[in-house]
C-alpha cells in the first residue's frame, strides 16, 4: 500500500490517503512538541520508536478484544490504519495525579486516585484542549451518549490490559490520552498510544520515562522511551 496525498499534517504525525478510501498511512515524525505546540524539537528516532511502540501497544490490545484502527505495519514509521470518522473529544485516564490535574486541584502528584478516574477533553488547538463533560459532548453534537459510554468502557478495559503490561515490566501507568473514531458504526480506538501520550514512572525510583521529560527539560528524552520499548518486548 502507497501513500497518495497528505490528508493532514498533526503535531506529530502525518496522515496520508492510500488507494483504498478505508485504508490511511500514518507516518511518525521526528518533531517533537509541548505547550500547544510552542515548543517543537526533532529527536533522533523518536518517529520509529513511537511506531512500533504503537504497532505493538494496539496488537496487545486487539488481542484483548479491544477494537483498533491499525491494520499493518509498513514500515519503521509508516502505518496503515482503518479510516476512522474521529470523535473530536479526548479521553484521559488517571490512576495517579500528574499534570493538569495537579495543577488543576492542587493534588500532590503521585497521589494514588482510587478509582482510578475519567475526564474528557475537546481537541481545539485555539482553545488550548478546555475539558469538557459528557453533557458537553451531546448538545455540541461531538459524541452520542452510546459512544461516550463504549469510549469510557473502553478506555478502562484499556487500562486493566496496560496497566498489567507496565507493571510487568517495573513501570507504573500514571495516565494516558485516548482518541476514538466510528468505523462502519462501531467505536474503534485511533490515533496512537506512544510514550508521547502517556505518563509513566518507573516502579521503585519514581523516574519519569515518557514526554515530561521533555516537557520538564530533565533530558534523556529518546533513551527513556527506548528503555520503556525495551522493558515491555516492543521489537526496535
Ligand atoms: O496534561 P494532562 O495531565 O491533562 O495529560 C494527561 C495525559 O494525557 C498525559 O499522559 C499526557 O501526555 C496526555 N495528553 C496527550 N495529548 C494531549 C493532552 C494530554 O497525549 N493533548
């Protein structure tokens, strides 16, 4: 399958058509962003890592049950993946506070939240991604009040499943971000999940092994995600 024509160019990746109207390639780039895209960097094999780490975070999950967009690996960064009709609404799950949420609630980070919790976020650049509710999400007419619970079903049968692999591997899963489409009438998950989308902590040190140390200057960006890779078998 060969790429045609660039359908969209994201902070991180590009989308482009195939032959087939179902079918889309994802290519992973290098560029790597924080705050809204105002800081934007390139980091050497970040795009091939975040594919296959992608290719093989979503076979798991497949395996499991859990429908997915991606159909095949193509390449070290290209991906060819079911063309979704994206809900334009992120989910986020927490099992410990981090982030917008610390800052948000003045939550001591790490603090263990149990359960763990659920929040919705509109994806709109202009507005900075302002979270939303589920009432928000049906009178704008993002998501259906059926979608919204099979996203919020999905996304905690996705966490039982990765939180497991994580923590197989030393590593504990603070939160991640979660994007659904419709395909063919069904909620499928989409997008990616990379250490780009995720936070995770190594279990005994509390080290930070994914985009906050980016985002937090502390270096050791692509070393950090190769370790994370390599702990769980993700194949480089
Ligand atoms: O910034 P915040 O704490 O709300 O992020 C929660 C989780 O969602 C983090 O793992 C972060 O990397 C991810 N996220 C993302 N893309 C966004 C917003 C958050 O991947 N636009």
């Amino acid at each position: 399958m060969k790429k045609i024509a660039e359908l969209y160019r994201g902070k991180a990746k590009t989308v482009y058509t195939t032959s087939n109207p179902n079918l889309l390639i994802l290519e992973f780039r290098n560029d790597t962003s924080a705050f809204d895209g105002q800081r934007i960097e390139q980091l050497d094999r970040k795009g091939m890592i975040n594919n296959k780490f992608n290719y093989f975070i979503m076979t798991k999950l497949n395996e499991a049950g859990i429908p997915t967009q991606v159909e095949q690996l193509l390449s070290n960064n290209e991906v060819l993946v079911k063309k979704l009709d994206m809900i334009p609404v992120e989910c986020v799950v927490r099992n410990r506070a981090a982030g917008s949420l610390v800052r948000r609630l003045g939550i001591e980070e790490g603090f263990i939240l149990n359960p763990p919790t659920f929040e919705l976020f509109l994806k709109n650049d202009a507005l900075h991604d302002p979270m939303v509710n589920e009432y928000h999400c049906e009178s704008f007419g993002w998501a259906t009040k059926d979608q919204l619970q099979q996203m919020k079903e999905l996304s905690f049968k996705i966490n039982t499943i990765l939180t497991n692999i994580f923590d197989d591997a030393g590593l504990i899963l603070v939160d991640y971000k979660l994007e659904f489409g419709v395909f063919n009438g069904e909620v499928v998950l989409g997008d990616e999940f990379s250490p780009d989308g995720c936070r995770l902590w190594e279990k005994e040190t509390l080290k930070k092994m994914d985009k906050d140390r980016f985002r937090q200057g502390l270096g050791g960006v692509i070393e950090a995600y190769e370790e994370v890779a390599h702990r769980i078998g993700v194949p480089l």
